[in-house]
C-alpha cells in the first residue's frame, strides 16, 4: 500500500513545479498535525470524562460516609441524653433504693460508655485525588477538612477522655469495692446500693462523668451533627440538583430564607436589663448578648432558630415581636426594641 502510495504520488507530480510540491508537503503535514490534535482532544474528552466519573463515584461514597456517621452521631447524642438524665436525678438525691433495684441503668450510669469511629474512606479519596475536582469544591472541601479535622477529631479526643475515666473509674472500683464483681454479673448487693445512696464520694464520680459526657461530649457531638448535615445537603446539591436537599432533615433543618429573617433582626431585650442581639450577614444568622460572643443560629423552619452546640430553640412570635427561648431551667421572653440602640 505504501509504495502504491509513493507511485501515485510520484505520478501526481511529475512535469508539475517545485512549488505545487511544496504546497502538497505543506497540506500533509498539516493533515497529519489536525490528526494528532484530534487525536489528543478526544483522548483528553475520554480522559475527562472519566474524571469526572470518578468524581461523583468519589462524592457518593463521601456522602455515603457522612450519613453513616450522622446515625452514629444520632445514636451516641440519644445514649448521652438519656445519661444525662439519670445522672440529674442522682445528683439531685431523687433515686431511691427501689430506682436502683428496677432500672440497672442507675448503678451502671458512670460504668458504661459508648464508642463510635467516623467513616472518613470518601474524604481520603477525595484528598488524594483533588485535583480530579474543579475549583467550585474548593468550599466543600474546605468545609468538609473543618469538619473531619476539627469536629470528628474533637469528638474522638472527647471520647478517649471518657473511656480513660471510665476504665480507670472500674478498675480502682474493682480494686476497692468487694461487691463490684457481682454487679458484672448483674447483681446488685446492699452494699453496692449504701455506696450509691449514701458515700459522698460517689457524687462527686457521677459529677465527674457529667463534665466529661454531658458538658463536654454532648455539645460537641451536636456541633458535629449540625456540620455533617450541612455537609451532606452541600453534597445533595451538587449531585442531585432537582431534589430538596433538606428534606430528609425536616423537623431539623430547613433552607435560610433571608428575606424573611431580615425582617426579624435587631435589639431584643430580656426583662429590661440584658439586650440580645439578632444579625444576618452574608454567612447566616447569629444571636448573642450585645458586647458578648456571637452564635451562629439555624432555620428549622419558618418560625424557629436553633443554637446546637447549648442545644436551644429561639421561637419567634412575629405578631409580637418576641422571642422565646427554650432549653434553659425555664422559658425566657425576649422583647423586640422598637429603636436599635447603637
């Protein structure tokens, strides 16, 4: 083929000028670059689609992940309220000798703790090969290394301080307390419930076990479960853009609808002495006594904020111009200002 080629083309220029041979040459070698770049663009097509499959494999698996870790999030913040409170009770002298006889959850309140590993295979993934993401995940991946290094990683270290204080808590028990044995076997003795009731000791164990479960932990852990969830709509968004992202969160989140919230913003004063604070900026909501810290607060729906990490709902009455607060001892009333002082 190729000498019938080279015939042909020797035909083609015989009695023919230099110049038409020059031009010939010229067109072939273009033919031959225009192939190669169309080569090289196709190659780069498949390349890039391939890349981006990747990318939404990688972004599946990372939300995959992320609930994954908010069930278990779910599961440990239940575990630690329903601690909490047993523990008020104790604290309070308001168990009985009958309270520890029917429910073994009181002699084992400081006893026991649970454990939970986050999922962490997708963000790896997405790590070690960023540069397969455009420049538009560079906030999701910002935010997704806040949460995976800062939230998670606060929320293991909270949970080795537990584990450390309730293993070392069992062994010196193990050591001291001749009826511990039997209460590993699900025997409650007298004497175990003297210790309970009466050893002043005791409390200041359970006290102990609050601080780190229910004032270090549980905030936390509602920290941790707020960022997942804004990091898993941030995900519904990118790969599923016709769905509502906040649907399966209902009750619990909702989509920020500034123009109404804008609406609510200014002075709010409690019994006219302290003044509190509502904002809007371009990140969100937040709410706080003027001249003190800022918090950021979220929509769960059209009529109330909530503040995760203290765990407090901010109910607003618009008719009123008043904000309820609960999630304290007792509900507070916050009454709208008529002028903002500056």
């Amino acid at each position: 083929m190729a000498k019938l080629f080279r015939k042909g083309r020797f035909q083609f220029f015989q009695g023919k000028g230099w110049g038409q041979y020059v031009l010939y040459i010229v067109l072939e070698m273009l033919l031959v670059v225009a192939g190669i770049l169309i080569a090289l663009e196709i190659n780069n097509g498949n390349e890039s689609r391939k890349n981006e499959d990747k990318a939404v494999a990688i972004l599946h698996e990372l939300r995959r992940d992320l609930r994954h870790n908010l069930e278990d999030i779910e599961k440990m913040n239940a575990n630690l309220e329903f601690k909490d409170s047993l523990i008020t009770r104790v604290m309070q002298d308001s168990v009985s000798r009958d309270d520890y006889r029917s429910n073994f959850a009181y002699a084992g309140v400081t006893m026991t703790y649970l454990t939970m590993n986050f999922q962490d295979n997708g963000f790896n993934s997405m790590t070690r090969q960023s540069e397969i993401f455009s420049r538009d995940f560079d906030t999701l991946f910002t935010n997704l290394e806040k949460l995976y290094q800062g939230n998670y990683r606060l929320v293991e270290t909270m949970q080795e301080r537990l584990g450390d204080f309730v293993i070392n808590n069992l062994e010196r028990w193990s050591l001291d307390k001749p009826w511990m044995y039997k209460i590993s076997r699900g025997e409650l003795t007298e004497e175990a419930l003297d210790y309970f009731l009466e050893d002043p000791y005791y409390l200041n164990t359970v006290d102990l076990y609050r601080t780190y479960a229910s004032l270090n932990m549980l905030s936390s852990l509602r920290e941790a479960k707020l960022q997942t969830t804004l990091a898993i709509v941030a995900l519904s968004k990118k790969l599923s853009p016709e769905v509502d992202p906040y649907a399966e969160f209902e009750g619990y989140l909702s989509a920020r609808n500034d123009a109404l919230w804008a609406g609510d913003t200014g002075l709010y004063s409690l019994a006219s002495i302290v003044d509190f604070k509502l904002d809007l900026d371009e990140e969100g909501l937040k709410m706080g006594q003027v001249g003190q810290q800022q918090f950021r607060v979220y929509p769960q729906n059209d009529s109330t904020l909530f503040l995760p990490r203290g765990d407090l709902s901010l109910i607003i009455d618009r008719s009123k111009k008043e904000i309820t607060l609960l999630g304290g001892l007792r509900p507070q009333t916050l009454i709208k200002k008529e002028k903002d002082a500056q």
